[in-house]
C-alpha cells in the first residue's frame, strides 16, 4: 500500500476519533473535567492530523532537517493552543 493511502486511512481515523470527542462533549456525555481532557484529546488529534500531512503529503519524511524545524513549529504552536485552552 502506498503511503499517502496509508496517510489518508490515518487521517480518517483521526478525524473520525476528534468528531467523536466532539459531539460526546457538545452532547454533555464528557463535563468537567472529563471535557477538559476531551478538548486536550482533541487537540493532540489536531497535532498528529497536521504531522501527517506534512510527513506524507508534502514529504517532508524526506527532507529531515525541514522535518524537525515544521516538527518543532508545530509543537511549540500546539503548546500554545494548548495553555491558552487550559487557561480559558
């Protein structure tokens, strides 16, 4: 199988795995504190999304030092989206 299929079959999950935390949230199924760590889920669900797209679609899988410089954008932006929804 080729790996950009391989990325959009991951994608799928991950998508699919981000809708149902989200409509388990906006249902009330998660309150409290188990919505918080539903929103922390959904935003690491975001992180890994991007990661794969960069990695498989714009292949930076082969071009390692613009991996690790995307990589590492991505998670300090990822943190930030993070505090600020554990802030709010």
């Amino acid at each position: 199988m080729a790996q950009v299929t391989k990325a959009w079959i991951l994608l799928l999950a991950l998508s699919g795995a981000s809708t149902a935390l989200s409509v388990a949230v906006m249902r009330g199924m998660l309150t409290g504190t188990a919505a918080t760590l539903g929103g922390v889920a959904i935003l690491t669900l975001a992180w890994a999304k991007a990661r794969t797209i960069l990695n498989a679609y714009l292949r930076l899988d082969e071009a390692p030092a613009f991996r690790r410089g995307f990589g590492l954008t991505l998670a300090l932006y990822a943190l930030l989206l993070l505090a600020l929804y554990l802030a709010g």
